[in-house]
C-alpha cells in the first residue's frame, strides 16, 4: 500500500494516509462481505483506497467498484494502489477497480452519467468538523444522488469523532436528504478492531433512505 509519511503530511496530503478508521470500515466490510458481493460499490474520499480495494476484493465484480477522491496528487497514489493490487502493471485492467475525480457536490450528473449509481458507499474520516468548508452538505447531497434505489442500498461512514456535537450534526444533515443514520454498536465490530477503537474515538454509521421500505 502506498502512503506518504504521516509526520510530514500537509492537510492536503491527508488523503495519503492510511487512518484507523480506514482499517476499521475495512474489517467490518471482510466481517460483512455480503454487503459487497454482487453490488456496485463507490468509495469517497477514498484517499490511498484500503476500503475501497477491500470492497473491489471481495466482490465478484472489481469492475463495480469506483475509488475517489478531489485532488489529482492523492488520485495518482490512489492509483497506483489499484494497479499493485490488481495488475502490478501501468495499464489498469478493464475489469478492475476504476479510480475517478470526484469533488463532492460538483457536476453530479455527469458523474452519475458516466459511472452510474451505487448500491454501497463507502467513507472513512472524511468528516473532519461539520463546519469545516461546509463538507457536511455536499457530502450527503452527493450521497443522495448517487446511491442507487434498491432497498438495501447504504452508505457506511467510519469517523473520528472530534467533537461531542458532530454525530448529532451528521444525523440532522443527513436527515436533509432523506437518510436515516444508525450507529453500529462496538459489539458488532470484530475483535481485530480493539486496539483501534481503543486508541481512537471512532463511530461507524450506517444511512438508508428513509423510504427504503417502499423503494422496489
């Protein structure tokens, strides 16, 4: 996996680093794989893409599965780790992952055009505060249009929690665009998560439609 050094990382580089919520979400997908298989998956923010080639792993069909992210430096790391997981070469395979530009709320509808809708989404840390250049919004406006309409289709977020206000914050947002937020209790996440939960405060959260009962 490629990363840069996190002792030197600028905010802009962040997207270069593995975090432990990435881990986290990652352990809960290989616990849960039957949230993956047969589905198209996307991930956002994906910086270096542990989640995302997880989800394109355990999936039957790679090809499903778009990673982004919104700066051209982080989506050249990103897709080098595409390569060296599934080709190890310089030409990414046409049934692998693909990697894509994707500045949340931005052109949407050529996004969708090109690359369709997604049955799961995935995020880790990409909420840092809500207030932080309004991310909140666009994030959930993103989600909404390009979460596809079957019944089951979810977006799964893993965060640190760096304020006691921003899960409520996420919730009450989410809500804006139609989506209910569950929380996944530490119960349900694998042992191997332990040491993660137990250094970081992190929060996994799941958003459904809240029509997801009537949706066909």
């Amino acid at each position: 996996m490629h990363t840069c050094n996190l002792t030197t990382a600028t905010y802009a580089e962040t997207g270069q680093v593995v975090w432990p919520a990435a881990v986290v979400l990652s352990h809960y997908l290989l616990h849960h794989s039957h949230l993956v298989q047969s589905r198209s998956v996307l991930e956002l923010g994906a910086g270096v893409g542990l989640p995302g080639l997880v989800a394109a792993k355990l999936t039957k069909d790679p090809s499903a599965v778009v990673l982004t992210d919104h700066t051209e430096v982080v989506l050249e790391l990103l897709q080098k780790n595409t390569e060296a997981n599934f080709t190890g070469d310089t030409v990414q395979p046409p049934d692998g992952p693909k990697s894509a530009l994707l500045d949340w709320g931005v052109d949407l509808e050529e996004f969708r055009m090109t690359y369709g809708t997604f049955d799961l989404i995935l995020g880790a840390d990409i909420i840092y505060w809500i207030e932080q250049e309004g991310m909140a919004e666009p994030l959930f406006q993103t989600v909404s249009m390009l979460m596809s309409k079957k019944a089951d289709a979810m977006f799964v977020m893993c965060h640190h929690v760096r304020s006691a206000q921003i899960a409520q914050s996420i919730q009450d947002i989410a809500g804006k665009f139609n989506l209910l937020c569950a929380e996944v209790g530490k119960d349900d996440l694998p042992a191997v998560c332990s040491d993660s939960l137990s250094n970081v405060p992190l929060q996994l959260l799941t958003f459904t439609p809240k029509d997801a009962d009537i949706i066909v």
